[in-house]
C-alpha cells in the first residue's frame, strides 16, 4: 500500500469514528435538554460545522451533522447567538449544492430545517430571499415519484445482482481452468475441492446501494412535510400538552389546534407570514402535498414486500402519506378558500379524504392514518361550515367514522371525531329535516361526554353538545327528545368531581383552563336547554 492510499485509509477510519460520534450526539441531544444545554456550553457547533463543511467529499458524515444541528437548533435561542456568517454560509452552500443524488437531497432538506429554525437571527432584508430557497429545496424534493423511485431502485438492484452473479461464475470458471492447467502441467490427480479466491461481496459495494438512496429519499420527503407543517406554528405544544392528547409518536405533534379559550391554548396557534405564503402559492405547495395524501403506490408496495430487506420502506411511504395529510391539515386551516381553489376544490378535497378513508374497511386499526385523516378531516370541514359550503359525508359515512374512531385507544383520533360530530351537526341543526340525524348525533355525542376516560375528551363531547344544540328549531325538537336536559343536569356535578379529583394530576395547567371553561359553559348551557324545554313542553 502507497503512503498516499495509507493516507486516505486512515482519514476514511477517522471520518467513520465522526460519523458515528455525530449519530450518538445526536440521539443524545434528541433525548436529553441537558445533553442540548452542555452542547451549548461546550462550543460543539464549531467542531459539528467543520464536519458539515466537508459534505463535497463525505456526505454521510454531513448528513449526520445535519441530524444534529436541526435537533439542538429548534427552540434554542442560546445556541443561535453562536452563529456567525461563517457558519451562516456553510450551511447555505450545503443547502445550495447543485448535486441531485439520493443521498444529497436528504441533505439538503435537513440543511433547509435547520436553517428554518435559525431565522429568527436572519436580517430581515433576506427573510424574504431565505424562506423562498428553503421553499425551493421542499418544492424540489415533493416533486419526486417515491413510488416510481422505488419501483426503479428495485430493477436497478436486480440487475446488479445479476451481473454481480454473472462476472463470479467467470472468474470461478476461470480460476477452476488454470487449476486444472496446473494440475496436469504437474501431474498431480485432482483429488482436492477448488477453493474460491472471489466472493460475491468483493464484487459489490459495502451496502446496498439502491435501497439506501430510497432510504434517503424517503427520509428528505417526510423531513420536509415535517418541515412544512412547523412553518405553520407559531410554537411547538410541550410534551405535557401532548401526553394527554394522543399516545401515537408519529403524529401527535402535528395535530390542529383544539381549544382557545381562557387565554392559554391547549395547542399552539397556526400562523402565516407573507413570506412564507408567498412561497407556498409560488412553488405550488397545496397540489403538491394534496398529491401525497394518496396511499402509496400499489406495485411499489407489492415489490417492497416480496423482499425482507424492502420490507420497511413500506411503512415509510404511509408515514409520508401520514405526514401530508397533517400537512393538509394545517394548510387548510390557515389559508383562504380562494387559496386553496375556491368552495368547489374544497368540496373535491373532502370527497377524495372520504374515498381514501372509506376504501379501507379496516381503516380503524391503521392508528396513524386514522388521526391523520381525521385531523384533516375535522380542519376542513370546520372551514366548509364558516363559510357555508356544502359538506359533502353521508350521515351514514359520518356515524360509521365515529363509531370506529370513539373506541381507538388514540385520545388525539376520539377529540377529531367527537369534534366532527359537533361541526356537522351544527350545520344540520340549522336545517330542515335534519331530526332523527339529530338526535342519532346527540345522543352519541352524550355517551362520550359522560364515559369517555379522558377530561379532553369528554370536555370536547359537552362543547360539541352546545355547538350543535345551541340553536334551530329541529335541535330543540331533538334535545327534547333524548332528553338532553336531564342527562346533563345529572352528569353536571359528576364532571365537576372529576376535574377537582383528576385533574391537578393527570392534566396541564392550559388544560384544566379549558376544562374549567367547559364546566362554566355546562351550567349556561343547562340554563338554556331549562328555557328550551319549558317553550316546547307548555
């Protein structure tokens, strides 16, 4: 070995060391704010940029440098003021690389987090320009078929097996020819098993090339959906707020926000800059999530499990899909109707959230998806009803998604539907013949209220109660009729027992806030429905 091959083996044996070192640290700073805080102190962003610096020659350690530095920058306003302009411009040359494999755009897409959480200590003059490069690098990796990519990867690793296979058979074949040469030349019988000087893996990379580009792929395409979605939030929910409203970790950091009352939300506020809007309507961003709500490519699917190695990658693509439609979420409820197509596409929207909901009979043991469409689901619709578009779901379909959706053990899934049940029947109450679905609805949204075991949950049941039976004259038949009143004249103190022996204990501060504000709008309530039913009964 040449001192100059000996050179690189040892530099490649050094960057290995890093790379794994950036992985602990990473995983470290995700799971630890002490871990985050001693990184600040310790001036690790310096050393974490040199590596990223070198992403020209070593993408894997640049990519988990990225990993980390969009950890330990979200929500650390210390580390911030460490940044320089040095620093500013390695991440934008990483950001801006004009390389397009795979491995690059993960990059890429992280680099782009990472400098999304950075923007607070960005001039104002280049907010504009910023936000726009980093829309660019999300625009560029939602265009991209994961479904094509991993049916092509597959072909393309195929037939490198194949020639791999070819290219041994060869050189034992011709390894076998001189032996046999040998053999006779020296006239010794050839009593003995050839042994093989080349093997398969001599011939192929350390890896499996294709599946890990796919990988990566899929990686940049969630991070960024992830990405989009923290655009929209002003905050990030703690995980307090959090344990209560959901027990999936794939999606209940993403889910729409719930109450907003008592001056504290129990989930954070959605918001838009111009900017940042501006970037959306340029780039398409809407169609282009609009476009991964759809299930993931059947015969990628297919293909992905027919082979253990491929297997996981079909999990990846519902995640994706998982992620869009929370994407979907928050895009429908910040932006105007003329921006999302006007009342037709949104009308179209639901009738495709309703095809791919029910063209799963089994859509209720698919967890993830199932919170996901319905925090779609429920965003939409509440924006249909302010501004008075038709909705599009059958009572049948409605009562058949809350049926399955009250009995998941995801707290986050049974505040959507509950709250569904509420927005439609508010818009019901207000028609003509609505009766009988009216009081089917009452009365479900009545069980929840008063067995449901979750306060949050049980509060969002009463608040849809006074949103559907606040008003018209069919929901005054119909709360007469189950009799409304007396249910919750006999589950009024029973709710306020709960709060006082639960809550303190199993709830946030913001949501006993809101809790206690549900409880006061049950006594008004009460108060109402007493006047309702002393009308319609003399």
């Amino acid at each position: 070995m040449s001192p100059q091959e000996k050179k690189d083996q040892n530099r490649n044996s050094i960057e290995n060391i890093a790379n794994e070192a950036m992985n602990v640290l990473w995983n470290i700073c995700e799971c630890s704010s002490r871990a985050v805080s001693i990184f600040n102190k310790e001036g690790c962003l310096e050393i974490v940029l040199k590596f990223l610096s070198r992403f020209p020659t070593n993408v894997d350690l640049a990519i988990s440098v990225a990993y980390c530095l969009q950890t330990v920058t979200e929500d650390n306003p210390e580390l911030l003021k460490s940044f320089s302009a040095p620093g500013l411009h390695v991440l934008e040359s990483a950001m801006l690389s004009p390389v397009s494999s795979m491995e690059y755009i993960l990059l890429k897409t992280l680099v782009a987090g990472t400098i999304w959480n950075l923007k607070d200590i960005i001039p104002s003059k280049s907010q504009a320009e910023i936000i726009n490069a980093i829309l660019k690098v999300l625009s560029d990796v939602l265009d991209l078929d994961t479904g094509e990519t991993v049916i092509r990867m597959q072909e393309a690793e195929k037939q490198r097996l194949e020639s791999a296979a070819e290219t041994e058979d060869v050189l034992e074949s011709t390894s076998r020819d001189a032996l046999m040469e040998d053999d006779e030349m020296e006239e010794i019988p050839h009593k003995r098993k050839v042994r093989r000087k080349t093997f398969v893996s001599d011939l192929l990379p350390s890896t499996d090339k294709e599946l890990r580009e796919t990988i990566a792929l899929l990686t940049a395409q969630q991070t960024a959906l992830e990405i989009i979605v923290n655009m929209c939030c002003t905050e990030d929910p703690s995980d307090d707020e959090w344990e209560e409203l959901s027990s999936s970790d794939e999606s209940d950091a993403f889910m729409e926000n719930s109450f907003s009352e008592c001056g504290g939300r129990l989930l954070s506020p959605l918001c838009l800059s111009h900017e940042v809007h501006t970037a959306f309507t340029n780039y398409l961003i809407p169609k282009k999530i609009f476009e991964k709500t759809a299930f993931p490519n059947s015969t990628a699917v297919d293909l992905c499990s027919r082979s253990p190695t491929w297997k996981s990658l079909i999990r990846k693509m519902n995640t994706i899909q998982c992620r869009a439609l929370v994407c979907l979420q928050s895009l429908v409820s910040l932006l105007d109707v003329d921006h999302l197509g006007g009342p037709a596409a949104l009308q179209t929207l639901a009738q495709h959230l309703s095809q791919l909901l029910f063209s799963q009979p089994d859509f209720a043991e698919h967890v993830d998806f199932l919170e996901a469409i319905s925090s779609a689901l429920r965003a939409l619709l509440q924006t249909m009803a302010s501004k008075n578009i038709s909705q599009c779901m059958t009572p049948n379909q409605l009562m058949t998604l809350c049926t399955a959706g009250i009995h998941s053990g995801n707290t986050g899934v049974r505040v959507n539907v509950v709250s569904i049940l509420g927005i439609t029947g508010s818009v019901l109450a207000k028609e003509d013949g609505t009766l009988e679905t009216l009081k089917t609805i009452g009365c479900f949204l009545l069980e929840v209220a008063t067995k449901d075991p979750s306060l949050v949950v049980a509060g969002e049941a009463l608040d849809a109660l006074f949103d559907v039976f606040a008003d018209g004259k069919e929901a005054e038949r119909a709360s007469v009729q189950i009799k409304l009143l007396s249910a919750l004249k006999e589950f009024q103190p029973v709710f306020k027992m709960k709060i006082r022996k639960e809550g303190r204990g199993k709830y946030s501060p913001d949501q006993l806030c809101v809790l206690d504000n549900v409880k006061m709008n049950l006594r008004r309530f009460v108060a109402y429905q007493e006047t309702v039913e002393k009308r319609l009964t003399t």
